[in-house]
C-alpha cells in the first residue's frame, strides 16, 4: 500500500513591511538566496545564520529550486524597491557637494579635477 507523503509548506512569512524572512528569523529570503546563489551550502548558510535551522533552509531552498521564476521575480522586486528608495533617500541629501564643502572647510582650491 503507497502511503501519501505530507507536503509542507516553505517556513517563509512575510513581516509588516512585505519582506519575505525565513524559520520566523529576521533572515531574509534574499539573505538565504543570495547565500545559495554564491556557492554556500545549506549547512554553510546555517553557520553564517544561526538563527536559521538547517531544515528550514532545506525547504526554502527546495521551494526556490521548483519556483526561480517567481522568487526571481520577488527579488528584483525588492531590489529595484532599494534602489528607489536609495534614490529618494539621496535626492533628500547634499551629497552632491560634499567634496567641495570639505575641500572649502580646508581651505583648498574645490575646482573639479581633470581626467
């Protein structure tokens, strides 16, 4: 007689602002991807994250493997989000004439360097 194996789902949850963390750690999905993605093993991503317990790694991985295409598509999501946000952040802040303003602070001469 076949008996039917449980299936269980992915030990990922999404936190109040939409990051997907995994084993209901602080670790992100991105986290662990990125990890895999690099070369680590699951047991290596265990040692970097020791919040994160190694079958929790397994299932999530497992879960990447059968869904790239989503996970993928979740991460450039979230990617192109840091970007923007990146982006407002900077446009808030006077990085663009930080060089002359400590160059003036000095005393020097902030004329722009050729090259």
């Amino acid at each position: 007689m076949v008996r039917s194996v449980p299936t269980e789902p992915p030990p990922v949850a999404a936190d109040p602002n939409g990051v997907l963390r995994v084993g209901g750690t602080r670790v992100t999905l991105d986290t662990v991807v990125g990890a895999f993605n690099a070369g680590a093993t699951p047991e290596e991503i265990v040692l970097r994250y020791d919040s994160l317990r190694l079958d929790d790694v397994y299932l999530v991985l497992g879960y990447y493997l059968r869904h790239r295409a989503e996970v993928d598509a979740y991460l450039a999501a979230r990617h192109q989000r840091g970007e923007e946000r990146r982006a407002e952040v900077e446009a808030h802040l006077p990085w663009h004439n930080v060089r002359e303003r400590l160059l003036r602070r000095r005393g020097v001469d902030a004329a722009p360097r050729g090259g």
